[in-house]
C-alpha cells in the first residue's frame, strides 16, 4: 500500500476519526509489532524443521497472503467503468485508474505470450528481476503508507519536510537492500526458470551503504524533535510499521533463512488491517448498515455491514485460490508449451509475477491524494 495522503487534507473531512484500526493491541500486532516477537523466535527453530515452517507458510497464503493481493483487485476494479469515464474523478486519477487498470496488464501479459510462445526462458526470467524489484518498492512505501494512516488516526501529524525525511529514507533503505541481494545473488531459479540480477560495482553498494545510514540518523532524529513537538507522544503502532518494512521486512530479509518465508505473510497482514477497516467503513455507510441479517441463523454476526465485510473476505479468499491456483492449473492442463525448456510449472510462474508485479501499480493508484472514495471512509 503507497499511500499518498496528505494528512492534514484528509484528517478535516473525518469530524471525530478514531485513533486505532481495531485497537491499540491489534494495530500493533498487524502493522508490524509481530515481526518483532516472531523474529528473535525463528533463531531459535533448528535449520532442519524449515520444511515444516515452509508447509506452514503455504497454509498460511490462503488465508493472509492470497487475500491480500485479492482485496486489492476487490476494490480497484469496483466501478470501474465510473473510474476510467472519469465520473467523480479528477483527469489525473481517471488516467492512472486506466493506466494501471488496463494498460499494464494489456503490457504484461503480451510479454508473458512472447516469452512463452517463443520458449524464451532468459527473457521470461527478466521478469523475476522485475518482481523482486518492485516488491521491495512496494513494501517500504506501504511501510511508509502505514505510518501516515496512524499519524491521521492519532492526530499527530508530520509537515511536508518530515514527510521527504521519510521518503528518502525509504527510498535509500530499499536502493540499498536491493543491491545487497543482487551481490549476493547473481543467478537463481524460480519456478523453474533461471534469472539473472544485475552486478552492481562495489562502489555504489558502499555508497548506498553509506546514504542509508546516513538518512537513517537524520530520520531517528527526526523522529525524536517531533515526539518533542507532540508532548511526548508519536503514532508509536506507524513507527513500528515504519520500522519493520524497512528494517526486518527489506534490509534484514536474508538474516535466517525461515524468516524469509514469513516475512510475506507479516506484509500481507499489515495491508489486511486498513483494506478491512476500509471496507468496513464502506459498509457502515450504506443505509441498511445497522439492520439484522437477512437470516435470523447469521444474527450471531450482529448488524448486517459485519455480514458484508464478511463476504468481502471470503470472496478475497476464493479469488486469490482461483488466481494463483485453479486458474495456473487450468492453463497448464490447457495450454502446450516447451516443458523442456521452460519447466512444468510456467503458468504458476506466470500468474505469480504478473500479479505481484500488478499489485503494486494498482495500490499506487488507489491510495493516492485526492482519491475521494479513501478520502471518504479510510478515516472514519
């Protein structure tokens, strides 16, 4: 989730927002604290129980991270024709919502029909470099996103200065965990298929080295004149979700080797905590919000909005199985391909980059300023 809100712009229209998600023990939890318990665990589990930490993780991708990516199609795609026509939109968004909503996946998948058409395996894998690449953007923004909602929520704002404090650090963090993987890493498989990153001189790893512990300090310190300014206070749950997506999430990703297999479930779950309280909010705003349930056996579920935000994620649910499950398997048993060359398992290579890769441009799209449906009811 990069989110673009301005906080001072956005909080006004909320008459009383409130100051936690679900509340101060959860916020922490699903923006991150739990990395912080979870971690220093995972030091302790022998080497050898990685095959049933991986097993786990598996489960757990239905349940946190296949919705994730499923909520975010959820909520773009919602009227999109009143999007792309620009009905309630200003020119700027309704040329993003069609940039990133047709022209990208239009793009993505005529390269994935060339690559496999062709049998282009080095081509294909070029695609791996991408992922990786905006995936590591992605989680610092939304890391950056998360502590701008907790900045609104507890009315602790930070000025435009502070804000650019931040952003370079995020940007500089990631440069340089980036780097740091393409020297440790300059060939591997995924899927089946090679990839190759990029060789970067010592000299700019250094560099970037140099610049994130530099932006580091000045957003420590940064930090520190603003709990000053606040009385004392901070949007702590913001901070902790900072801190985590760019630290223990992108920086300190490859420190154990279980802990790159849970790290996607902790991001999943951070974004799970405002897409719910999003559509929460949504549903809360529909007249009939407040009614019983339709069918007197669902009354334990209370008002019929909890009904709704139920199905939403439900229906998260089955649609991440169907992508990134029956819809590869479908494909794989449909289409012919060189199984020789580009493996058994293209089709799950295939829908596991493209949607990765699109979930990041449909987020930048839809948490952005000016938005009015999140300036409406992100807040509430």
């Amino acid at each position: 989730m990069a989110l673009h809100l301005s906080a001072e712009t956005v909080a006004p229209r909320a008459a009383t927002p409130q100051k936690y998600l679900f509340g101060p023990v959860a916020d922490f939890l699903m923006l991150g604290g739990s990395a912080f318990l979870i971690l220093p665990f995972l030091f302790l589990v022998p080497l050898e129980y990685e095959g049933a930490v991986a097993a786990t993780m598996v489960f757990v991708a239905y349940l946190i991270n296949y919705p994730h990516f499923a909520h975010s199609y959820q909520l773009f795609y919602r009227n999109f024709g009143r999007k792309v026509s620009g009905n309630g939109y200003d020119r700027g968004l309704q040329l993003r919502y069609i940039f990133a909503g047709i022209i990208v996946p239009v793009i993505m998948g005529a390269f994935f029909a060339y690559g496999a058409a062709a049998a282009n395996a080095r081509l294909l894998g070029y695609a791996t470099n991408a992922m990786f690449f905006f995936v590591g953007w992605h989680y610092v923004k939304q890391g950056y996103g998360m502590l701008m909602v907790d900045a609104v929520l507890k009315r602790k704002f930070f000025d435009d200065r502070d804000k650019k404090v931040l952003l370079v650090n995020s940007y500089a963090v990631w440069i340089l965990a980036w780097l740091q993987t393409n020297t440790a890493v300059t060939q591997g498989k995924y899927y089946g298929l090679e990839y190759y990153t990029f060789a970067a001189p010592s000299w700019i790893t250094g560099l970037a080295l140099l610049t994130a512990i530099a932006s580091t300090a000045v957003t420590v310190l940064m930090l520190i004149n603003r709990w000053r300014t606040n009385g004392g206070k901070l949007p702590y749950n913001g901070v902790v979700a900072y801190v985590a997506s760019l630290y223990l999430w992108i920086l300190i990703a490859r420190i154990n080797p279980l802990w790159l297999l849970v790290v996607p479930a902790l991001h999943s779950l951070q974004y799970l905590a405002v897409v719910w309280r999003y559509q929460t909010n949504v549903e809360r705003d529909d007249p009939e919000a407040v009614r019983d349930p339709p069918l007197k056996i669902l009354s334990f579920l209370g008002p019929l909005y909890r009904l709704r935000v139920l199905g939403f994620i439900v229906g998260g649910a089955a649609l991440g199985y169907l992508g990134f499950w029956l819809i590869p398997f479908a494909l794989t048993a449909l289409i012919p391909y060189d199984r020789e060359v580009l493996g058994s398992s293209l089709f799950f290579f295939i829908v596991l980059i493209f949607i990765n890769v699109h979930h990041y441009f449909l987020d930048n799209v839809m948490w952005r300023r000016g938005n009015p449906e999140v300036s409406k009811y992100l807040f509430r």
